[in-house]
C-alpha cells in the first residue's frame, strides 16, 4: 500500500478548497492517506467537517485516513466547543489517535 501525507497549516474555511484539493490528490495516489495538521494551526468548524468528509471519503473508497498526531491546539479546542469529542467513539478515536475497544 502506497502512503501519502498532506502537511496542514491552515484549517479553516478560508483554506478549505485548497485543503480539499491536497487530500484528493493524495486519496487518488495512496491507498493510506496521513494528516499531519501542525500544532499551531489555525482552525474553525469548516476544517473539521472537510477532515470529516475525508474519513468518510476514505471509507467509500477503501482507503484508510488518520491524523499523524492527536489533535491538539486550535483543533481540539474547535472540536471540543463543537462536541465532536463527547459522541461516538470511533469519531473520537480518529480525532485523537485512540484504539477502538469492542
């Protein structure tokens, strides 16, 4: 399996098409798509619901997606006022780079 990563510096919805654009890229180069999402990069409900999107794409098409770090700084901050941390485990375990126990 090939791995891509995509560098992000910016999530919000100002960078967003951009953003959009480097995750297909990579979906249609590596089955395994990384996201490395910098420390102090700023972010806004927009970018989480693309990095959203990206895991959904990535289940369509059989591809695997995860953040090369726990979410930490600005993101978490936004995840944590916008409740994507409180809900479903597997939604969580993605944000954070947690194993799922069944």
């Amino acid at each position: 399996m090939k791995s891509e990563t995509v560098s992000v510096s910016e999530l919000t919805i100002g960078a967003i098409a951009d953003l959009r654009a480097a995750l297909l890229a990579a979906f249609e180069q590596g089955d395994q798509v990384s996201i490395d999402v910098q420390p102090e990069a700023r972010a806004d409900i927009a970018g989480a619901q693309l990095m959203i999107s990206a895991k959904s794409y990535a289940e369509l098409k059989g591809k695997a997606v995860r953040l090369t770090r726990p979410a930490d700084g600005n993101l978490r901050d936004v995840l944590e006022k916008a409740g994507f941390l409180a809900g479903d485990a597997g939604e969580r375990a993605f944000w954070l780079n947690e194993e799922v126990v069944q």
